[in-house]
C-alpha cells in the first residue's frame, strides 16, 4: 500500500518508547507494511484499562489466494467471510497472551456466532481482498508503555493470526467451498419458501435443539433427536450445491404445533423464528429457514408503550383509558402482547410467531366458562383467538402458535402439527374431527374491525443519544441489555436479536437516523425504511464516524422493537 512504512521501523518505534507515558502510542497509529499484508493501526487506546486500540488486517485478493467460487456470488462471499471471522476470533482468543496491565496483548474479533449475517468484523470485496478488524490491548506495565512486550503482539502475534486464519492455505481442502456453498444454498432455500407461499422450512436431518437456554451451539449428535417431515408436509427442492433436499414446508395461514411438555414444540418454534437468519455449516439449522418478516411476539410485564393502538384486542378500559394511542410506561401481559402484535405489522411483519408459555393467559382465550362469569360487557380483551384468523384472511398476516393448554384454537386452525418425542406429525384431520365432536360453546368476542395499524410519527427529539458532552453514546453492557444516551434499554423481550453486535448496531442506526435522515421523514415506517435502504446499500460504516469491527446487519423488525422500548419515545 502507498504511504505504508515498513514493520522494522514500527520494531525500533516500539523500543524507543518502552517506558514512557501510555499515550505516546499515538505514534503508531498509521499504515504498516508487514509479511503478506498491511497493518493498519486506526486508534491507539489512551490508558491500558481503556476500549483496547482499533487496528485493520488489509490482505490483497493475491496474497489471501481464496478460491474463486470463494467469493463468486454475495451469499458465498458472506459465507466465506463468516468462516474466517469466526477463526479469526478463535484463534486469537487461545493464542493471544496477557502482556501486562489491563488488557495488555489481548487480541479479539467479533465472533460471529451461529448465525451468518453481513459484519463489519471481516470483509471481502468482489475480488477476494480481505478487510480483518479487531481489538488490540497495546501493552503497558502501570501507564507506562512496554515496548518490548508490544513488538511481539503487534509483530509476531498479529501476523501469526492473519497467517493462520486469512490466508486460504490455511484451511484444509473443502472447508471455504463448504462454508461458501452452504450460506448460497440457504439463499437459494430462502427464495423458495418465498416462491411457493411458504411461511419455512425444516429440513429432514436438521439438528434443532441447542446445548442450553443460554448456548446457541447444536446438542450433542447423540443426544439430539434429527427432524424428520412428516409425508403431508413435505416438500422437496433442488439447491445450488446440495442438490435435492426434503423437509417440512409450512404453509401460509395459521399453524398450531401442539404436543405435551418436552416434546419438542418450543423447540421448533425457536428453530423458525432463528430461520430468519442463515446459520453456519454444523450448526444443524443450515436448511432451516423462514421468511425474512417473521416476528416473535410475546407478552412483556412492565415494558413501555407509545401510542398503540391495540385497540382490536383491547378496548373500553376502566376509567376511560385510552387504547387508540395506547400509552403506558408500565404495560401488563396482556397489553404488551397487544402492542407487540401491532408494532410488529406497523413495521412489515407477514408471520407472527407465538408460544403459550411466554404469552399472556387472558390475551390469548377466554373460554365458556369465564365468558358466563365475566359477561363481555366487562371484558376489555378481544382474545387472539378471534382474530388470528383474520390477521391472515384480510391482512395476510401468518401465525404459528405453540399450544399445550388452549383447544380452543382448533377451530381457527388451518393446521395442526403435533410432535410427539420431537417427532413431528400432521394431525389436522384429527384436530377438526376432535373440535367438531367436542364443541367448546364459547362465542366469538370480537368488537370490531380489524384494521390496519396507523402509521406513528416519532418525535424525533425523543430518540436522544447523547449522554453528557458525548452526541452519541451507545453501549452493550451484555446481550439483553442497551444503553442509549441516557436510556436503559431492556431487550429481554426480543427474542430475534441475535447477540451484541447486532444490538450495537441497532443503537448506532437509531442515533445515525435522527441526525441524518431528513427531518421530513418522521413516520416510524419512514425510518424503518430510510434505516434499512442505507444498511443494505451502503454498509453498516454509514452508521459510525470511523470504520468499526463490531456490528452486525440486523432486521427492520429488530429496529423497530428497539425503538418501541425506549421510554423517553413519544408519536403523534
């Protein structure tokens, strides 16, 4: 690269300032020619207990010598990527050394995770150059540099990662090919769930339970029950590189998974509602996929509410509350539910995905018995019960539902799947048959249309991210948890947001909206838009006034949930 200075200068650099005050590593902040690449030192951290330094790993398309189909299309350019970030950060996580004070010598990359989403962690351009960015903790004994311990983080450790996980003679032979053509054929799939009216896809063989509530990786193979479609659902498509492929396609319409507990219903759901994303070859969810706009809705006890209205499932409050502009700092289960349905449709949503176990009991039915007790007069909630039907029939919104307790749905149910030892079986000729022998003589309670939401303004005054002297602060303190500006965002509610690096970047694109989209654009929907547009065509960069490795591309859906739990929020 031009204007880059060679890596012994960086060497004597290094010895030179061994002792001296911790921000005399300014000095190196610049363009180095190493081995094979160039190193780019794009912030060299004030104090050793400080975000570590920002530094870039630039690798010509020559010297990384990926394979062509590598980086043929997108979809397997973004596989590739993944794979060599998520080396990347293993490697660097087992190999880097505590060198001193704080985070002395500690190397880390965003780790991708499971999921294979566009990143700012790992680039690749059209060609198959190589963008690695990543953290270093620059050495230090108290506050004063050590240089020698810095020369063999940035000159030995460094390189030694980039060799190891940038460079395709790193990789045994078919592993790129494997990642690059499994992200294509998830692509391709997705395409087709689209094509055929489809709300997903489970392929036969897929792995679906994970090690833990709180480790996305697959169960043990033995443990692991594999999927197999039951012959009424199954569908079969031709892939770009794994050819034929059989599995579960779920149609359009409203779909109930029911079975007994720890069978396998929640585990299914969850599958589909992490099919929005693609997933790493292993994973055992690569050919599980869903539709792009399918949200997971759910009730959420004490979460703010702007403006709502949720009037079709809540209306006639006592005392006169409004639910037109529903506004409440502390919501119930019931109203919650209610916002989270109509803020996911505001938004785009065409599939919603529910689970009686984190839904509101009265939001979801009343039966006869309660309807004979509790007259509907002095009942508020229409149940989702009568209107899940026609979400789909007028408005062309799918629900999934997972069911244990409520037979009630039965009759709104355009099928039944039920999963018996994490089997599933089609079992929708025996569910109308049950309904219609076993009629449970509650009336519909529905008391009124079901239009479609309005479309919110957001007063964008009302989306601060400064914090102090700083115009924008946004941070991630752990995955359930958003600090914007002055706000304590609880996220515990959004299921599909995948991790740190996709919240970081939500945060960035809710500050970068309300300083440069124009201000005309106030519709909630309009954002949404203006965000999106943006992310796609131009990169997550655009959100961040230098280039940073810690983002993740994230839904509109994730966006606007995050924009909905904000307390300080107000609508017209």
């Amino acid at each position: 690269m031009v204007g880059a200075r060679d890596a012994s200068e960086l060497r004597e650099i290094l010895q030179r300032m061994d002792g001296r005050g911790y921000k005399a590593y300014r000095e190196i902040e610049g363009v180095w020619a190493m081995d094979g690449f160039v190193l780019r030192i794009d912030h060299a951290q004030g104090d050793p207990f400080a975000d570590p330094s920002r530094v870039t790993a630039l690798v010509t398309a020559e010297a990384a010598a990926l394979p062509e189909g590598a980086v043929r299309s997108a979809a397997r350019a973004l596989g590739t990527a993944s794979l060599l970030a998520r080396t990347f950060s293993d490697v660097a996580r087992s190999t880097s050394q505590q060198r001193g004070t704080g985070k002395s010598g500690r190397i880390r990359m965003e780790h991708p995770g499971q999921i294979v989403v566009p990143q700012t962690a790992l680039l690749l351009s059209p060609r198959g150059d190589v963008e690695a960015r990543f953290a270093v903790g620059l050495p230090a004994k108290g506050r004063r540099i050590a240089g020698a311990e810095a020369a063999e983080t940035l000159l030995g450790d460094v390189p030694s990662i980039v060799a190891r996980t940038l460079m395709a003679d790193a990789y045994d032979e078919g592993v790129i090919e494997l990642h690059a053509s499994a992200n294509e054929d998830a692509e391709a799939l997705r395409r087709m769930v689209q094509e055929r009216a489809l709300i997903g896809f489970v392929a036969d063989g897929a792995l679906l339970p994970r090690r833990s509530g709180v480790d996305d990786r697959p169960m043990d193979a033995d443990d692991a029950v594999p999927f197999v479609s039951p012959e009424s659902l199954r569908v079969d498509v031709d892939l770009p590189n794994a050819g034929r492929v059989s599995g579960m396609g779920l149609p359009v319409g409203v779909t109930l998974i029911v079975g007994g507990g720890f069978h396998g219903k929640s585990t299914l759901l969850r599958a589909l509602q992490d099919g929005v994303f693609n997933h790493r070859p292993g994973d055992g969810r690569e050919l599980v996929v869903s539709r792009t706009d399918a949200v997971k809705v759910r009730a959420e006890d004490g979460r703010s509410v702007a403006g709502v209205d949720i009037s079709p499932f809540i209306d006639g409050l006592p005392l006169g509350k409004v639910t037109r502009t529903f506004t409440t700092p502390n919501a119930s289960g019931s109203t919650s539910q209610a916002a989270a349905i109509v803020e996911a449709i505001e938004a785009g949503a065409g599939v919603l995905l529910v689970d009686e176990d984190t839904s509101a009991t009265n939001f979801m039915i009343r039966d006869r018995r309660m309807q004979a007790l509790v007259p509907k007069p002095s009942e508020p909630i229409t149940p989702f019960v009568d209107r899940v039907r026609t979400l789909y029939e007028r408005h062309g919104v799918s629900t999934v539902l997972v069911l244990g307790g409520s037979g009630d749905y039965l009759d709104v149910a355009d099928r039944v799947v039920r999963m018996t030892e994490y089997r599933p079986e089609e079992v929708s000729g025996e569910a109308q048959s049950i309904a219609a022998s076993l009629p449970t003589g509650r009336a519909a309670e529905v008391s009124g249309p079901l239009e479609a939401p309005r479309a919110r303004a957001v007063d964008r005054t009302s989306v601060d991210p400064s914090r102090g002297r700083r115009p924008t602060s946004v941070r991630v303190p752990d995955d359930r948890t958003l600090l914007f500006g002055a706000e304590t965002v609880d996220l515990t509610g959004i299921e599909q947001l995948t991790g740190r690096a996709q919240t970081r970047a939500v945060g960035m694109a809710m500050a970068w909206a309300v300083r440069a989209l124009p201000p005309d654009v106030t519709r909630l929907v309009d954002i949404l838009d203006g965000v999106e547009a943006v992310a796609l065509d131009q990169g997550l960069d655009a959100f961040t006034d230098w280039p940073v490795g810690d983002l993740a591309l994230f839904r509109r859906f994730e966006l606007a949930a995050v924009l909905n739990r904000l307390r300080r929020l107000r609508v017209d």
